[in-house]
C-alpha cells in the first residue's frame, strides 16, 4: 500500500474511533461515581450485610418488569435564597409577612415563631419545615379522616405549595398516638411522599412528609431536588440476577433493629420493587437506580425470652450493571 493510501486507511479509523466514541457516550458510559452507603452496622441500618444463614422464601424473579436499561439523572439541591421570589412565595403559603422572619446568615436560614403558634424555617435554601402548636385537648380525639383521605389532602398540599414540581407517590404512613391511662388516642398521623423521575419512585434524599390534626394541616416537610436528564441509557441487571444477591444486600434495614443480622433465621420476601436513590448529600450528584426488596424477617429462638422476634425489612440491591 502506497503513503496516499495509508493516509487515507488511517482517516477512516481515525473517524472510526471517533463515531465509537460518539455512540459509546449515548449508550449511557459517561463516567458516574456509583452510590455506595455510608457503613453503619448499628441501629436499623447495616451495609453489606451477609444473610446466607437464614432461609430466604418467597421470592418472584418475575414480579417486576424492566426495561434492559434505564435513563439517569443528575440531581442537585433546589435553591430558596433569602428575599428571593421562591422564598417569598413560601411565606406568603402560609399566610406570614416575609418582613416578620428572621433571618441567621450562618445557618443560611429564614425562621418564622409567630403569635398564632406556628413556625417555620426554610433551612440552607432548599429544605422547609412548618409546624403547627397542638392543643392538648385534641390529643384525646382521633383523627377521624381515613389514610386514603389523609394521602389525598397530603398530595393537594404538594400540588399548591409553591414551586415544588414534578409527581409525587405516596411511601408511608405514620402517626401519633396519646394515653390518658383509660384511652389511647390517634390524634395525629402523617403521610410521606416521594417524588417521581422517570416513573421510578426516588428513595434517599429529598423525600416530604405532610402531618393532620382533625384541624388540618400540622406539619410539612419538604426537602426539594431538581433532576436532569443525563445523555443515553445505562445498562441495569434483572430483577433474577439481583435476586443472585439476596443474601448480600448493599443495605439492609429494619423497622425495629431488634434483631441481630447473625440471629435471622428466615426472610419472607414480600415486595420487590425497582427504584433510583438520591444519595446527594453523602457526595453523590447522580440518582441511580436498585432493586427495593421488602419482606419480614423471623429471628432464631431465643431461649431466655422464649420467644420468636419477627420484623419488617427493607433492603437494596444496586441495579446499575
């Protein structure tokens, strides 16, 4: 082969390599810090647990259908600054003269403790908390409204609060109760709620809860996120290979922590399901998607207590290939 042609042999590889390049980069290769979680082995949250002593059952490797690859997304921290428009906005909700709160430069925080017992902050610029005074006498009521209700008044306060965008689900409910030695009382409960990105609900960071009395609304918590959408798709695994991982989960949870991972003896699965997870504030700026896997657990028998504990577990499998 003459020198022409060695020149022009090496242009089209040259260009080869290029286009390689290019459709490399739109396959979703662009280079991401994968979410790993912070090592805790105390409380209800462990890290890379090892469950291969307990029997796990109920298990469907097709109980949830995936795509072979997904959309990321870039997420950052919204920003309410002081005396800007969002945060003005935010007091005018709830009905306060923006004039009347009080602003700490250090803490970068707008707070509000005003005469008709409530108060709210707007906390480093992207997280709000509003609490409402509950009289003592309505903790001997309960709350009448069912949770279908609470759930759908919850998601009509996130549709009318002020530049909080995007769909939210419903995760969990909590509540309140209060004895007066004779009774116990439900006299509060609170609904959380998770944004949605790509039809996959984000666990982790940036979740927002909204708290009932019987007179309304009593607490709101909102830690808000804005997500992009990232060049191309990322490979994922299926819910079978992720379910290869079973015994040695990234995360496990417990609702209660009273039980040791080595005195498990079984894990019933009930739920799998396939989520992203917002790990920002631990140094991750890219929501990631694994498999949430729910069930309870039974422990061993534990001859001084004579008896079986049993709990609720959560754990998390990453996804990403």
């Amino acid at each position: 082969m003459n020198k022409k042609g060695d020149k022009q042999m090496k242009i089209r590889i040259i260009a080869l390599l290029v286009l390689l390049a290019f459709l490399t980069g739109c396959a979703g290769n662009e280079s991401i810090k994968r979410i790993r979680f912070s090592d805790n082995e105390l409380g209800t949250s462990k890290t890379n647990v090892n469950l291969k002593q307990a029997e796990i059952t109920g298990f469907d490797a097709k109980s949830v259908e995936t795509e072979n690859s997904l959309k990321l997304y870039k997420v950052k921290r919204a920003e309410f600054a002081h005396g800007g428009e969002e945060a003005k906005a935010i007091a005018e909700y709830f009905k306060v003269d923006y004039d009347d709160m009080k602003y700490n430069e250090e803490k970068n925080e707008v707070s509000y403790d005003g005469p008709r017992n409530i108060t709210f902050t707007i906390t480093n610029g992207y997280r709000v908390v509003f609490n409402k005074f509950i009289d003592e006498y309505k903790m001997t009521h309960d709350v009448t409204a069912t949770n279908e209700e609470l759930i759908e008044k919850g998601l009509k306060v996130l549709s009318e609060f002020p530049f909080l965008e995007g769909e939210y689900v419903y995760a969990s409910m909590g509540e309140r109760t209060f004895s007066d030695g004779v009774n116990e009382y439900v006299f509060y409960k609170s609904c959380t709620f998770r944004r949605k990105i790509n039809g996959l609900a984000v666990d982790g960071n940036g979740s927002c809860t909204v708290g009932f009395t019987n007179d309304g609304l009593a607490m709101l918590t909102v830690s808000y996120y804005t997500y992009e959408e990232m060049n191309g798709e990322y490979d994922i695994i299926s819910l079978e290979e992720a379910g290869e991982q079973l015994a040695k989960p990234q995360l496990f949870k417990t609702s209660q922590g009273n039980v040791s991972v080595d005195n498990i003896a079984k894990l019933e699965i009930g739920k799998s399901e396939l989520v992203y997870v917002n790990e920002y504030n631990n140094g991750y700026d890219t929501i990631q998607p694994f498999y949430r896997i729910k069930g309870t657990l039974y422990s061993k028998h534990i001859e001084n207590l004579d008896r079986i504990y049993t709990d609720s577990f959560t754990m998390y499998i990453p996804a990403l290939e």
